[in-house]
C-alpha cells in the first residue's frame, strides 16, 4: 500500500482522538506525516494505530466539545490553522501568533441550510485595519447569494487563535445600495476590542524581545 503524504493534521495530539498508543506503550504520539499513520517518537517510527479512537465511529459534535475534542486543523505546507465554523465547514483562522494586519483573511458568507450548495457559501475577504475592517468580494457573488435566498442580511463567522486559545466571532452584514457593508453592532465592537488587545499583547512581547536581545 502507497503510503500518501498528510496534507493537513488535527491541532490535538492523536492521544485526544483516544488513537490507540504505540506497541511500545508510548501514548503520547504525533500526528504522522503519512495520512492514517502516527507517529513515536521513542520508537522513530510510523504506525497504523489499532483503533482510530473517536474517529471509528461518528460523533456528536456537543459530546465531543464536552470531552474536550475540537476538529481545529494545521494546513501543513502553509502553517495555516482551519476551524469548523457553525455549518460544520472549514474556515481559515485570524493567527494572532502571527502579524495578522496587513493580510487579508479569508471568511465566508455563512448563508445558511444547505452547506453542500456553493450559492450559499461565498468566498469574502477582510482587510483588517486596527479601526477599522473593510470587506473584499466578488460583486456578482454576493448579489446572487442575496438574491436566491431574498433576505437582507448574512453572518461572516471569524475564527481566531491566540494565548486564549481558540475564540470566534460572527458578523452581520447588509446590502446596502449595492454595496456590504458590516453592521456597527455588539459583536462588531467586541470583535473591534478582541483586535486590539491582541495588539497591544504582539506590541508588548515585540518590547520584550528587544529587552532581552539589549541583555
Ligand atoms: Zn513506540
């Protein structure tokens, strides 16, 4: 059997799917980078687990969230984080380890019901400024998203990682003369809030490594 190359792995370690340890008794293995193997690091070895623990069989996403699991993704060749968003689809995730300002981010128009249907989820980007977040899409995108389900608003979900671990937000956003625009309400300024304690946190440990290069 070919081995095939992972290109992407759980955020957990493969023990939190309880995936069956290494024959050597090593619980604590890695994510292979052979798709359906792990790896030990005691043994340098790649391995088929005995059991695929949470993975053999289906699980419901509010036990799983009780028991501690969470589907959050590391896109290897980038390094990029992906989270579930509340239609159980993968976004990308704002990395606060990372400098997230001067990129844009790529979200979703979640438009609800049927996920399988591409009207229905439409690609969005986010220029986020310290004040300000602007939004970049295809005119004719939205227009057609808007237009087949006939309402006047959608929800953007952002998902972020930071020292807090795993947060996310959900916007709401209005055609307005043709044009989205995000609506100015609680979630925007608690969003507004969580991008500049972030900031201030990436100023504050930029300050420290300049400390500690000056000793
Ligand atoms: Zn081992």
């Amino acid at each position: 059997m070919d081995k095939k190359k992972r290109t992407w792995c759980y955020l957990q370690a493969p023990h939190v799917y309880e995936m069956s340890p290494c024959s050597c008794g090593n619980q604590n293995t890695q994510w292979s980078e052979y798709e359906k193997h792990l790896w030990c690091e005691k043994c340098k070895i790649d391995f088929l687990p005995e059991s695929a623990g949470v993975f053999s069989s289906p699980i419901p996403m509010e036990t799983a969230k009780l028991m501690g699991i969470f589907f959050d993704r590391v896109i290897i060749e980038t390094n990029e984080l992906e989270s579930l968003d509340n239609h159980y689809k993968y976004i990308k995730v704002l990395d606060f380890r990372k400098d997230v300002f001067n990129k844009l981010y790529e979200t979703v128009i979640n438009s609800g019901g049927y996920i399988e249907d591409k009207r229905l989820r439409i690609p969005i980007f986010l220029d986020i400024k310290q004040e300000d977040i602007l939004i970049k899409y295809k005119q004719e995108d939205v227009e057609q998203v808007f237009l087949y389900k006939n309402k006047e608003s959608f929800t953007i979900p952002i998902a972020t990682y930071s020292d807090d671990g795993f947060k996310k937000f959900f916007l709401d956003i209005v055609l307005k003369d043709k044009e989205l625009v995000i609506e100015k309400n609680k979630e925007y300024d608690n969003f507004l809030k969580f991008l500049l304690t972030q900031k201030l946190k990436m100023k504050l440990t930029e300050k420290e490594k300049e400390k500690k290069l000056k000793i």
